[in-house]
C-alpha cells in the first residue's frame, strides 16, 4: 500500500518509500553491491530492506518488489534485467591440497576428491556441480565432509585446504593469480548467463522500483557482455 507521502513524492517526480529486494549473498556481492551507494544518493527517499537468501523464492508471495538471481533461476513470467555479462565457473583447491590429492584431469575424477558442497536453504537439496562434457551439460554427485549453505564461503573452504571449490572465476582469479588457490577441470567448467534483476510485469511500475531499474540499466550498459541492458523477459 502506498502512503501519502510517498504518493505526494510520486507526484513531485521524487522516488520514495521502502524498496524490498531479495538476492542470494552471491549476487549481492558480485552485482548488487556496487549499485546500492550510488542509488542512494541518487535517490535519498527511497529506503532499500536487502533481504538474502540462498534459496529459490517466489518474489510475488513472500511480498518483495524484484530479486536479483542468476538467469537460470529467475521465474519464467518475470521482466529481467541482466546485471553481468556471462559468468565463468572455475575449480579450485590450495596447493596444500594438492600435496595431499592428485590433480583431477576429468570429471569422473572427482568421485576420489574432498569436494566443498552447497545445500540449497529451500529445498534442503545438495547442488549438482554441472560440467561440460562432450558438448553437453552434465552434473555430478559430488562427496566431502563439508556442506555449505553459504555459496561464498566455498573459496574461503578452498583456500583452507579443506577441499574443491566450485565458484565462480571472478572471486577465484584474485587468489589463482596470488597461487593461493589452483584451477583444475578449466575445460570442462561451464559459463552461466550472469545475474539478472528480475521484477513482475505490472501496467504501472512503482516509482521507487521504476527508479532503481533505471539506474541498474544505466550501470548494465557499461558492464563488458552485455550488449545493450534492455529489458528482457527470461
């Protein structure tokens, strides 16, 4: 319901009221992070409530006004906006790791391997690790004595020695490159289409969600892999 004065701020073409966006700590991190400083400023009457949570949610009943998810995971009826170009997965474990574990070379490897699990919050269902084989997308069972339900702790896991990590190359690149962490299976690691803000269809938009899908337009269009940030239904 909307009060008097975020409709008397609607009409004097300012923004305002309590914006509820829901995304997984991931895509908080890696999208909706870098977003968030400058649209406050940019509008000041408008309160964000983040709410993140790992797993799959329908927007609509739980009350939110959009969510920010990978593309794979945005319901079919929703409007999406990409946030990212593609996102590259990588594998890793520590050197430490490796000197106790032999470097998998395929990925009916890793049934010999310690690998770092996610459990989706939702369901309570153990993530099937898809890979690449022979032109077609598989996913494997993967064991280990750790199970996560946070996605970013895995490279903190790996970096540990705890095990294999699978993640996504941009928050693996920093330690690949320190060689804090090694890749393994990079030909066989798959690439996801990117987080996507996502909202419902509706005949006329909120003003204070018309105003941050605005300037998460204006900020996709100048992220490398997206051709042109238009609006798009998933």
């Amino acid at each position: 319901m909307v009060d008097a004065g975020e409709q008397l701020h609607a009409l004097e073409g300012r923004p305002s009221g309590l914006l509820r966006i829901n995304a997984a700590r991931i895509s908080t991190a890696m999208v909706l992070q870098p977003l968030l400083a400058g649209f406050l400023k940019a509008h000041p009457d408008v309160h964000v409530d983040l709410s993140t949570d790992e797993g799959y949610i329908d927007i609509v009943e739980r009350g939110f006004d959009a969510g920010i998810r990978l593309g794979e995971s945005v319901q079919k009826d929703m409007v999406a906006v990409p946030l990212s170009g593609p996102i590259a997965v990588a594998i890793v474990a520590s050197p430490e790791y490796f000197e106790r574990h032999p470097v998998p070379k395929k990925p009916s490897d890793l049934v010999h391997h310690n690998c770092v699990r996610f459990r989706f919050a939702g369901s309570g269902a153990i993530f099937k690790w898809e890979l690449d084989v022979g032109g077609r997308r598989v996913e494997y069972e993967v064991g280990g004595n750790l199970t996560i339900g946070d996605s970013l702790f895995s490279v903190e896991a790996a970096l540990e020695g705890i095990g294999l990590a699978y993640t996504f190359e941009q928050l693996a690149l920093p330690h690949i490159h320190a060689k804090k962490l090694k890749r393994v299976l990079g030909s066989f690691s798959p690439t996801f289409p990117g987080f996507f803000l996502y909202y419902p269809s509706r005949r006329q938009q909120p003003s204070k969600l018309k105003a941050f899908v605005d300037y998460a337009l204006a900020h996709s269009r100048k992220v490398p892999g997206i051709l042109d940030g238009r609006r798009t239904k998933v």
